[in-house]
C-alpha cells in the first residue's frame, strides 16, 4: 500500500493501531537506488502523475534515470533517484535542463518510438521542463538550494516501512522563496536555460488584473481551498489550476476585468440549472473540461463553487 504525505511535513513516527494499541512500524531502508527506481516507474501516474517514456534513456554520454511526460502541461520531466547526500542537485539539475534543451529533436523521438505516437515538436511546452530528484532524504543545504520560486528542480524524498507502507513527501518551497534569476545571470549557460524555463507564480497572474478582480481571485481561491483535503494550487503559463489526487478538476484565467473558470468535466456531467456556464467542448480554450464560466464579481460565488465542488468529486 503507497501511503502519501505532501508537503513538507516531518514524518514523526508511523504506527498501526490494532484495537486501540499502537506499535510504531519500523523504516525499512532501501539498499539500493534502482529499488526506487523501480517503485516510482511502476507507479508513476499514481505517485506524480506523469507517463513513463523511458527507462536508463542515454543520451550524449548522460544516462537519465527515467524520462516522463506530463500530458496536461505538455512538457517532459527527468527524474534522477540518489541516495548520495553529497550531490549538487542545483548544478546536476541545470546540467540536464540544458541537455534537453539543445537536443529537443531527441526526446521528441524517444518518445514517439517509446510509446508509438506522433507528438510534434511544437506540441511540447519547453518552458515547462523540469528536473525531479527522488532520494530517501536530503541535506538542509539541499533543501535550501533549491528554495527558489522560480527554480525547475523539485526534491520529492521517499521512505518505506515494514509493513509494505511507502510515504512519499515533495519538498515545498517556502512562502518566502526568492528569485534565483539574479544568481545565473553572470553565468552563460545557467542563464540560457533560466531564460527558456519558466516556473510560473500566481504573481505572474495578477500583474494585468485590476485591484478588484485580484481581490475577487484571491476569495475565489481560498474558498476553493476548502472544498476538500489537500487541493494543490499549481500555476502555469496560461492558467492557475486546483488539483487533487493528481487531477486539476478547474482552471481560472485572470484577465484585467474578469476572470474565466473552465471545469474539467464533460459537458451534462454537472448539474447547472441556472446556466450560467457556457458548452466548450467544441471550442478553442485553455484548461481541460467542456464548461466555461465568466466570473466578474462575487454576485454568484456560492452557486459557482457548487459547481466546482462537483468537479471535484
């Protein structure tokens, strides 16, 4: 049984509980890096939510563990599994940032031969690349290496237990992180890739959006934060997304006097009596989902979260 924990959270102790007694199940450590290997490719879209593209894909004289892509952001990740603590992630990770960024046609290929498809190379969002480091744990120095906002290096740490439980926790960056822009730009090649990779914030949403509209983002957010456990608010270049179990269930994109909501629900799947929500599924549109909504002020709120509170579930 996989057992997640998000978040940044230290891991105390964990017990079973039997009849009201409590024993604590003891770690049972991983001797090896490829037993993680082959945990997280076996259930990849379970943990992360991303398709496996290739196992030990070479490439240049590098060898990257495993090559996923994630289909909603349409950009490939890598993942490297380490059990040395003594790694520079930030300096392996830009390594392989700028490998797949000056061999694109490359991975294009792995990916249609892997899995027998025909992604084309504009189809991909470059700028959504990102590096993973899996490891049983990571140094302080680590963690603080990467606590940049607009970093692509995420640190995600695993553990196992003897009772086959597996806790599987992503390092968050602090609310404080700072931008690491002014750290590459004496540096050419850091630079390049910081200039073609971008982690988007939800600042970078609310530069356009009126003081009105930004208020009215930030009560549609958090009312949708407490709809369920554990919603997960993920920007991207063209939308913020809320997700849950791996799934975004609803994207909102902030224009200067409104702010447009699509739910990833096909189009009679939710129950809307008052349609306010307009049949997307044959129209252009950013987000998945075939409803879209028009949001301008609060008039509505509480009938709109109805409707996302459905898409959740």
């Amino acid at each position: 049984m996989l057992n997640l924990f998000k978040g940044s959270i230290k891991i105390m102790g964990i017990y079973a509980n039997k009849n009201g007694t409590i024993a604590q199940i003891k770690e049972k450590p991983f001797k090896l890096e490829k037993e993680i290997q082959q945990l997280f490719e076996s259930n990849l879209n379970t943990i992360m939510g991303l398709e496996l593209v290739k196992s030990e894909f070479s490439i240049k004289n590098k060898r990257i563990d495993s090559l996923a892509y994630d289909a909603q952001n349409k950009a490939f990740i890598i993942i490297e599994y380490k059990r040395d603590k003594n790694i520079s992630v930030v300096d392996q990770g830009f390594t392989y940032l700028s490998l797949m960024l000056e061999n694109k046609a490359d991975f294009i290929v792995e990916y249609n031969e892997s899995l027998k498809k025909q992604l084309k190379r504009d189809e991909v969002d470059w700028s959504q690349t990102r590096v993973v480091f899996v490891s049983t744990s990571f140094t302080e120095n680590q963690k603080l290496a990467t606590n940049f906002k607009d970093i692509a290096i995420e640190l995600w740490e695993v553990k196992r237990f003897e009772n086959d439980t597996v806790s599987i926790t992503p390092i968050k960056k602090s609310k404080s992180a700072e931008s690491i822009k002014p750290l590459t730009q004496q540096n050419k090649e850091l630079k390049a890739v910081q200039d073609e990779i971008k982690v988007y914030t939800e600042e970078d949403h609310l530069i356009k959006p009126t003081e009105e509209i930004k208020e009215l983002y930030e009560l549609v957010r958090n009312r949708i934060l407490t709809l369920a456990d554990d919603i997960e608010v993920i920007p991207q270049k063209m939308y913020i997304a809320f997700r849950k179990d791996k799934k975004n269930f609803c994207y909102l994109h902030l224009q200067k006097k409104n702010i447009k909501i699509w739910l990833n629900a096909k189009w009679s799947e939710i129950n809307e009596p008052k349609g306010i929500a307009n049949d997307v599924s044959n129209k252009g549109h950013y987000g998945y989902g075939d409803y879209e909504i028009d949001i301008k002020d609060d008039s509505q709120l509480e009938y709109i979260l109805s409707l996302i509170k459905e898409a959740v579930n």
